[in-house]
C-alpha cells in the first residue's frame, strides 16, 4: 500500500481513553472504548475495561467524543509547483490522512510521496498517478498517446523505473486520448497489472470505458452524457477544441439543454446497470461544480479561507469566475444535478469521495468536508458518505489489511471528533485530534498548520 504519512511516529505509546469508535464497515459504534497506539500501528480497540495501558503511554481522554478512520480525498491534483507546499499540511489539519493524485508534475508528486514517507514533510500518504492525454495537449508533463501503440508504450514507459520498479500507483486517462490509444491503454494496463482511471475519454462511451476495465470514473459529467440518447453527439462536440475555450460557457449551455430533452431513463439505468457489474467505481466530485452552480457567491467561494492559498492560485479562479453571469448559474444547476449520485448509489455502484483541488475554490483539506456534505444532500446517509472517505477508499485501493477500520495491526490513521457525524455529517469538520501515521497533531497542533501556512503565504 502506499506510502507512510506525515513522517515517523513517536516511539511511546498513545492511549485514546472511553471514546466511541465509529465502525464505518457497519455502522456501529462502540461506546467507551480505549485505542492504543504503538508506533505507528493500531494494538489495542475494544472495551476500555479490558485495555492494559503502558505506564508511559501518552493518554487522551476521549470521552464525549467520536472516533474515526482518517479521511481520504480521492481525487487532487495537490502538487502542482504553486500548491505543493501548502497542500499537504492543510490536508492534515483538516484530517485527511491519505490522498490520490491524479498526475500533474508527477516528479513532483513522486518527491512528496518519497519525503513524507520519510518524514522530511508532513502531509498525507499518498497513491499517485501519472496521465496521458491526446494531442490536443501541450503540456510536458503529460504523456501523449495517439495509436495503440502510443497507449502501450505510454504504460510501459510511465508505470516502471529503469530498474523495473514501479513508478507510479496507476495510469490516468484523460478526456483528449484517442479511441486507438485508449483501448492500446487497457490492454497493457490489464498485461502488466496496472490500473488506470481518470474521465471518460471522449472517444469512448462509460459502458465502453467499464467493459475495458475502467477502475473507476471521475466526475459526473460523464455520466450526465451517457444517460441520454444524444450521448455520441454530446462526446463529439465536447471534443472538437474549436468550440470549447477556457473562458466560455457555450458549450455547457448547449450540452445542458441538449441532456434536459434527451434524456432517456431506460439508457440511464442500462449504463448504471454496466457500471455495478464491472465493479465500476466512480468519484462524482460534487464540490468542484458548486461555484459555478451558485455564481461564485461568498457561500460558494468561502473567502475565509482564501488566505490559505497563494495569491497566482486565487487569481487565476478570479480570472475564471469574471466570465460567469447569473444566468449562467441557472443553466449549470440544471446540468450538475444530484440525481445521477443518488441513482448510482440504489444500483450499489461503489462511490470515492474526491475534490478535484485545485480547481476553482476547492481547497486542500476544507472541501473535503464539504463533498460529504453534498453526498448527504445527493441522497446518501451520513453512513455511506463517511464510508466513501474511509472504508471504500481502502477497498478500492486493496489496503483493506492496513487501512479503513480502526482495528488491531491497522495503520494508525485516525480522526477524533467533538461530535457525531452518523447523526450530522457536517461534524466530520470538528476536529480535536489527527493521528497520522502514528504521529498526534492536537488541537495546539492542527492550528499551527494553519497558522504556518497563512503565515508563510503573507510573504
């Protein structure tokens, strides 16, 4: 599994007295239960009577309070050149232990996976991947594939070091990978035992993209697009790069009415139905589409926490934000529903929380809190919400033996709440205390992050 978070544990052991443990699995909770830590493993959950506490251990009283496994935010692009040293510390203080990245400045990313592994940095373990992408993209970062033979040699290139070991976690696949390269993908990655994941390329429908081996899809706005008969219309307009700038909402407007009058129930229900037989996963990553949706109103933007990003980064989601009118913001709530969470979640497609930070407004960490907010609002329990930080990420990721639950021999990744998120999952937010990789960050602690990061951001 991945790699260590937040650097080396301390060597005594902690002791997390009369807490309620939340078992995310099935929804349990365990009351007055004692936790040990030893290093940077869980040794002790069960009955608070029962544990035998070292002398030395350090003890924190967790009556009142509310334990769970840390979160995980699966989908970032947190390590870009500008956002890499703030990232991953404000992940930590708002619990989010662990983080998948889906490939921008991989080098980069390999390097924080490498130094917070060691404990050189502190931020989240991390499972990286590296993208390819078609033509249409310039940036040298992402490799490009054109023929089959482009897909293969990209994954044979971009998943193993010199040496053979591996280099990357997966492959991502982006929206611009021709059909030729797309499938050249799937077949290397399944050869070598590779996953790969990533958007809908348009060359390819969802139900294509899942009988290929997909691990599982990113955003919603695929799936908008497959439930309606204009799917292969919708695909190819969304791929000719002459309609389509950056700062233009042309395209959502079209697509927007053109799913509102050809959307087929039937067609919907067939690709869902796809997606739950492959073992499909998908990360909706609801939180990325709330400011276009609210016209980047103060709710939606959440200027108190603009001091926590750099002023290159909050300008450039300004720039984006000047080009929305109000009645933009009608067409996109129509096109981002929530009605495609809550059908995936009745057919038991497997759901990951994911940000997609740093896109406009989403924060490292924050907005994390705020997607589960909105899989509640989608139609999902608080349960299932905190499930798809915790226990699915694990499950996805085959680290169910080290990560998800907070059981005996797991790794020591652990959040302690003031209050219960199964009865109101907007408590995920409060906070007392992180355990990351075996390493305590109290409350003294997690506001020293914030604080060295706003600090480090006014110079």
């Amino acid at each position: 599994m991945a790699t260590a978070c937040a650097g080396p544990a301390a060597q005594n052991a902690i002791a997390i007295t009369h807490v309620s443990v939340i078992d995310v699995a099935s929804g349990a909770i365990q009351p007055d239960n004692t936790v040990l830590v030893t290093g940077n493993r869980i040794t002790y959950a069960g009955p608070a009577p029962s544990a035998a506490i070292p002398p030395k251990a350090t003890v924190i009283d967790g009556r009142g309070k509310f334990l769970i496994p840390g979160l995980w935010d699966m989908h970032v692009h947190a390590f870009v050149h500008t956002f890499s040293d703030f990232a991953a510390p404000l992940m930590i203080a708002n619990g989010v232990t662990g983080a998948r990245d889906m490939g921008y400045y991989v080098d980069t990313t390999l390097r924080w996976k490498a130094d917070i592994a060691a404990g050189r940095e502190i931020g989240p373990r991390l499972v990286v991947g590296v993208r390819v992408d078609g033509p249409v993209t310039k940036a040298r970062f992402v490799a490009i594939a054109v023929t089959e033979e482009d897909g293969v040699r990209a994954v044979d290139t971009l998943s193993k070091r010199r040496d053979g070991t591996r280099r990357a976690d997966f492959i991502m696949t982006y929206s611009w990978v021709p059909r030729a390269a797309y499938f050249g993908i799937a077949r290397e990655s399944k050869k070598v035992g590779v996953p790969f994941a990533g958007p809908v390329p348009y060359a390819v429908s969802v139900v294509e993209a899942s009988d290929a081996g997909q691990r599982s899809i990113e955003h919603e706005d695929d799936l908008m697009r497959a439930c309606t008969s204009k799917d292969s219309l919708l695909r190819a307009r969304s791929a000719d790069t002459t309609t389509f700038s950056a700062g233009s909402l042309a395209l959502m407007h079209d697509q927007a009415e053109t799913i509102r009058k050809s959307y087929d129930p039937v067609a919907c229900k067939g690709v869902i139905a796809t997606l739950a037989r492959n073992h499909t996963w998908v990360t909706p990553t609801l939180v990325a589409y709330q400011p276009y949706v609210h016209a980047f109103d103060s709710a939606s933007t959440h200027r108190e926490r603009e001091k926590y990003v750099p002023g290159i980064v909050h300008a450039g989601w300004m720039h984006r934000a000047s080009f929305l009118i109000p009645a933009d913001s009608i067409v996109i709530r129509s096109f981002f529903s929530f009605d495609r969470t809550r059908d995936l979640r009745d057919a038991s497609v497997k759901l990951l929380a994911g940000t997609d930070m740093p896109q406009a407004f989403v924060y490292p960490g924050f907005s994390l809190h705020d997607e589960l907010e909105l899989l509640v609002r989608s139609g999902l329990t608080p349960l299932e919400a905190l499930r798809s930080a915790t226990y699915s990420p694990a499950e996805f990721l085959g680290a169910l033996d080290s990560l998800g639950t907070i059981t005996r021999g797991k790794v020591a990744d652990l959040v302690l709440l003031d209050a219960d998120p199964l009865t109101d999952i907007r408590n995920t937010r409060r906070i007392s205390l992180v355990i990351a990789n075996g390493r305590v960050f109290d409350a003294a602690a997690l506001a020293q992050l914030l604080k060295h990061v706003e600090t480090a951001l006014k110079r």
